[in-house]
C-alpha cells in the first residue's frame, strides 16, 4: 500500500510541476527566406493534454510574431491574426502553409536552411494557468519550382 501511495504523489507533484508541460510540439519548422524578405511561417502541430489555447509566440529573430489564420473569403484567400487558438484536450492541432500558423514580421536577418529558430509559445491551460514552451524550430529551404531549377545551374 506505501508504495502506490508514494506512486500517487509522485503522479500529483509531476503534475503540480511548472516543469511538467501540458502541450506539447511536434515537427516544428520555419520556412526559410530570400534576401530582403522580412516575413515568414512557423509550423507545427499542438497537443494540449488538458485543453487550452495558444496565446502568443516570440522569437528574438523578428520584431513581431504572431498567431494567424488563412480561410477563404470567398473567392480570396485571407491571413490575419488572431487573438488566440483553441487546442481542444488531446486532439492535435496542426499549424500548416495554408491554415493557422505563426507568422514572423519584421525579420532581423535571412533565415537559412540548416539554422534554427528559437520560438517561445504561451498557452493558457483550461484551469487558466499559463505555460511557456521553448521551441527550436529548424529552418528548411524554399522549395524551388522546377520550371526554375535550369536557370540556377
């Protein structure tokens, strides 16, 4: 009996642990820029254990990071930001080209394929506490198109 007991409040202390995340990332990654761009992507997928939302991000490489979404408004695709994402309890939430995502502005250098991003997501649990997650996000290169590709030989 002692030791389920000392099992259980070990389960309770790792749980009541800020180290302890409730959401985790996976296959995060960065579309990489041109010279001159000062925008890109960051994309991933969430999976929040107890439910929540992604409030906001940061990077020390851009001036400004948000949380946005794309749909269709008819005829015409639309990007905005948005005040936060729901991440229902266990259900993964992808953040993809095309859908929500993390849009970097004001970009302080090129980001090329091989480096990595530091990204910091905030997200508030269902029971309202807040949880920071540092991210290292790998830059992957434009792809180019083959039309293009005999040109750069």
């Amino acid at each position: 009996m002692n030791k389920l007991f000392a099992l259980a409040s070990l389960a309770a202390a790792l749980v009541a642990s800020p180290a302890f995340a409730q959401t985790t990332v996976k296959d995060a990654w960065v579309r990489g820029t041109v010279a001159q761009q000062k925008a890109t992507g960051a994309f991933m997928t969430l999976t929040s254990t107890q439910g929540g939302k992604l409030l906001s991000a940061a990077s020390p490489v851009a001036g400004v990071v948000e949380v946005h979404e794309m749909k269709m408004d008819g005829n015409v695709m639309k990007m905005a930001a948005i005040p936060s994402l729901d991440l229902p309890a266990g259900k993964p939430v992808e953040l993809k080209p095309g859908g929500y995502h993390v849009m970097l502005m004001d970009l302080k250098q090129p980001l090329k394929d091989g480096e990595t991003v530091p990204l910091t997501l905030t997200i508030e649990g269902k029971d309202g506490k807040k949880e920071t997650l540092e991210v290292k996000a790998p830059i992957k290169a434009l792809a180019m198109p083959k039309a293009h590709e005999g040109m750069h030989k």
